[in-house]
C-alpha cells in the first residue's frame, strides 16, 4: 500500500511543479505549455482519431521491423556460436554494427531505398538485429556443456537435443537479448519516422516531427508521452511477466 | 586380502562390462596428459564396483569411455560382448552435478530419459517417473522447480531420472561429492537398499575410500600418471553397511595404506 503512495505523490509533485513554472510566466507558453494544455491536445488527437492511426502506423511498422530482425538475428547467432569462421568474420561484423547508433543508417537508407517504406524497414532491422544476434549468440555458448552430456546419455541426439536442451537452456540470455532488440528496434523506428518523411502513412515520429514544424510543443510533449507511455507498457505487459516467468522458473533471482 | 591386478571375477558371473588394455591421452596445445595406460577390467553382472584414486588418475576418463561419451585411443569397452560406439539408454551417468535442466520441474527432469524410450505412452511414462520418485523418497516434490532443492535432493531426482529408463548399468562420477557429511550417508542407505532392490551393475567412481567400502563389491584402486588400476580388493562385509562400522573402517584403512604406498611408488609394478 506504501508504494503506490509514494509514486501517486512523486507525480503529482511533478505535475504540480510543471504546471506552476509553466504559470509563473517566465517562458513562453510555445516554449513550455502547461500540462492541461498537452492533456488537451491528447484529447483532441484521441478523439479525432489523429493518435491512434499514427501509433497503428508505428506498430504496424514496429512489428514488421522487430520481426524481421529477429528472423535476422537468431539464425545469425546460431550461426556464430556454432562455427569458429562465421564468429570470426559475421560475429566482427555484427559487434562493430551493433555499435552504429540506428540513426547512422538513415542518410544510407534514403539514398538506397528513397522516402519509402523500405528505408524505414531497412533502419529498423539494422537497428535490431544485431543485439539480437548477439545475445543469441552469448545464450548459446553461455549452456554448460553438463546439460548436453547428460542429455546424450539420456539417448537424446540431433533436432531432440536441440528442442528440449539448447532452447530452453539459452532461454533466459536470449529473452533478454529479445528484450534489448525491442529497445533498439523501437529507437530505431522513431529516429527513421522523424528524418525519413514519406505519404504512405504517419506514425508517431512524424506527429513528433510535424508538432515542431508547427510550433505545437503541446503536441511534442504529448507525442512524447505518448512513445513513453507505449515503451514503458511493452515493459510492463510483455518482456516484464516473461522475465519473472524465466526466474522463477530457473531460478535465476536467488 | 589384495588380488591381483584385472583379476577375472568368479567364473559362476556373467561379465556386464569389459574394458581391455585401454589407453587414452588427452592432447591440449602443445601438452598431452596420458589419462590412461593399459587399463583392463571386468565388472560382473549386478556387481557394484568402486574405483578409487586421486585426481587426476583417469578413473572418471574410464567412466566416460564406458559411458561411450569418450573413446580410447587403444583397446577397446565393450558392455554385454558389444563394442561401446556411443552413450545408449543402457548406460546411465550420474554426474557429481546433479546436471538437473532448470526448464523442467522435478518430474519433467525424470521423465527426460523416459519421453526418449520408445513404446511407452504419456500415463505410463508418469507411472515410471512417479515409481522411481517414490523411491528415492521425493514424491512429494515432484512440481517443485529444480532451484527450489537442496543439493542432496537434487541428486536424489538425478538418481531417480538416471534409475527411470531402467538401465542395466549405472555410472556415477562422484555423485555425492559436493554434498555435505550428513547427507552423504543418508545417500548411502538409499543408493544400496535401491541396488539391492534393483539389482544394477554399478560403476561408482570417487577419491573416498570410506565411501568406496561402504558401497562395492570391489574397491579398484588407480594411480595417476599415467592412470592405472593397481589393486583390487574384495569388500565381503555384510549389507547394509554402515560408514561408521568397526569393519568398514578397518578395510577402509587397509585400502588408504596400499593407496598411499602406491603413490610413495608410481614405478613398481
């Protein structure tokens, strides 16, 4: 009961404290708007519909992109902890990209791929992949060796020992690498959405972008939220409950 | 008392497991670690046999070839007249991990060997699994996740998943090695009353020699480098044995002499 207590006052602080330097008259309200005005907004944007199309765009997109780096990165790690030359020449490859901040990839996807949807894919992907192919990579080869041995004497061979040995022990390392590539894919998506302006639909980044266009902070920082309110419930809804699953299960919180 | 070395078991015996003039060196970088040189030995059918030695000696490379997850570089293993060419159901390990999957719960793990063992249905595979959990005494627990046991159970459900697909040989690496004193003997009650129930041939390896009294038929003492079998000693004291026992003790202290003169004197033959 103390906890949520805690954070109910915190934000109302918060909220308070923003609405008072907002009031003072000290900005500019272009600068800085109140918090009832961005609430405004975000009732507006909702009821004309405006936010939801953008944040379907951008899940559209997201899922796609994150899908395709997955479908990417897993074979890759398998690939890289299974054979010393694809570690040796992929896995360098995918070290040094996965160090690429996802935003570097844009001036390259609009001159390969023009201000179509296939830039923003392509941003994505690279954005993704990589950390997924790494910690598929690390969850493969972190499996102590006992697990296979034992397995064999058990009389388990080939696909058997794959499916009920390897999966499931890499499980917990690559969840989380799961995990991080949603984070990077989600960048990823909002730094192509903002530079890479195309017709054939506005996501969320563009309502950022179009907001400083217009000079609308209520609708930047209502944007705003809005991307954090969608990462934090990715969080909270599925990565959050599959980790806890994964801990419990294994055992891994002591 | 002491007979000699590769002494053949009584001929009234069917012979499970024979190991002939095996020798096995490791390779790593530019060093090579002979493990084993000219090795023989018979186990007998139902016989629990205990190999003993220092690290170091290559009794747990033996148990690995004979678990067919190594192979000698010469001579050859081979269990009921057939050449070892690869782990089969019939040869059951026990690790001195527990080597439990953390994925699984307690019956998940021993049903593992048993989902692999043709011709059985899912309520039979249960039925086995809850047979061999009772045995060891963990009925009761088998939801529980495998972090949510003691070390000593946990070797527990590695005895009742290595028991369940019913082998014929059992081998143990150091099983109980990492256990605690108390729990030890509580493992060595269990581990003869289930050998005499279910008559397995045994091959327990450990560097205790106590240990090795209180469970063989046989006590095969190694020296290391390279590994050798150089002593056998008959254990005849009557079952169950007790680790504290008078008898036991003064056998134990027998074997730890030849074990300690053996190692004064790696040359002698």
């Amino acid at each position: 009961m103390k906890r949520p207590l805690i954070a109910a006052v915190f934000f109302a602080g918060l909220l308070a404290a923003w609405h008072l330097l907002a009031a003072s008259g000290r900005w500019s309200p272009v600068l800085l708007p109140a918090p009832l005005d961005v609430a405004s907004y975000l009732v507006r944007a909702a009821a004309d519909g405006s936010l939801a199309a953008a944040a379907l765009v951008t899940g559209r997109r997201l899922a796609v992109g994150y899908l395709l780096g997955i479908g990417l990165g897993l074979p890759l790690g398998c690939l890289t902890s299974r054979f010393r030359s694809c570690s040796d020449t992929l896995g360098v490859v995918a070290l040094g990209l996965q160090t690429l901040p996802s935003v570097c990839w844009v001036p390259l996807a609009l001159l390969w791929f023009g201000q179509t949807e296939g830039a923003m894919l392509f941003v994505v992907v690279m954005g993704t992949s990589w950390s997924i192919q790494i910690a598929t990579d690390d969850g493969l080869r972190s499996i102590p060796p006992i697990y296979q041995r034992a397995a064999r004497t058990m009389g388990s061979r080939g696909l058997h020992t794959v499916l009920h040995v390897l999966v499931p022990a890499s499980l917990p390392v690559v969840l989380s690498g799961m995990k991080q590539g949603w984070a990077f894919a989600w960048r990823s998506l909002m730094a192509a959405e903002i530079f890479v302006t195309i017709l054939s639909g506005s996501g969320l980044g563009h309502l950022l972008h179009y907001g400083r266009e217009l000079l609308a902070m209520d609708q930047v920082l209502g944007v705003m939220f809005v991307i954090v309110v969608v990462g934090l419930a990715a969080d909270k809804i599925v990565f959050s409950p599959a980790e806890r699953w994964v801990r419990r299960r294994w055992g891994t919180d002591a | 008392m002491t007979e000699p070395v590769a002494a053949k078991i009584s001929a009234t015996d069917a012979v499970k497991i024979a190991v002939e003039h095996v020798s096995k060196t490791f390779r790593g970088g530019t060093r090579e670690v002979p493990a084993l040189s000219d090795v023989s030995l018979t186990v007998g059918d139902g016989e629990f046999v205990c190999l003993v030695g220092p690290s170091g000696c290559g009794k747990s490379t033996l148990l690995n070839l004979i678990a067919g997850l190594e192979f000698p570089d010469t001579g050859q293993v081979s269990v009921d007249g057939q050449r070892v060419t690869g782990p089969g159901r019939d040869r059951m390990v026990m690790f001195q991990e527990a080597a439990l999957f953390p994925w699984r719960n307690v019956i998940g793990n021993v049903l593992f060997g048993l989902e692999l063992k043709p011709n059985l249905d899912a309520a039979a595979r249960r039925e086995t699994a809850e047979f061999y959990l009772r045995m060891v005494g963990l009925e009761s627990f088998r939801d529980a996740f495998v972090h949510e046991l003691s070390g000593g159970m946990k070797q527990r459900v590695a005895l009742a998943r290595a028991l369940a697909p019913n082998p014929r040989v059992l081998l143990m690496d150091e099983p109980f090695g990492a256990l605690d004193a108390l729990t030890r003997e509580q493992l060595y009650q269990d581990l003869q009353r289930i050998w005499q129930e279910r008559r397995k041939t045994i091959v327990f390896v450990t560097h205790n020699v106590r240990e090795a009294v209180c469970l063989g038929d046989r006590v095969l003492v190694f020296s290391p480098h390279p590994g050798r079998v150089r002593e056998e000693f008959r254990i005849d004291l009557p079952r169950p044995r007790d680790l504290n026992g008078v008898d036991l003790a003064r056998r134990a202290g027998e074997i730890t002499q030849a074990l300690k003169a053996h190692l004064a004197n790696p040359d002698a033959a």
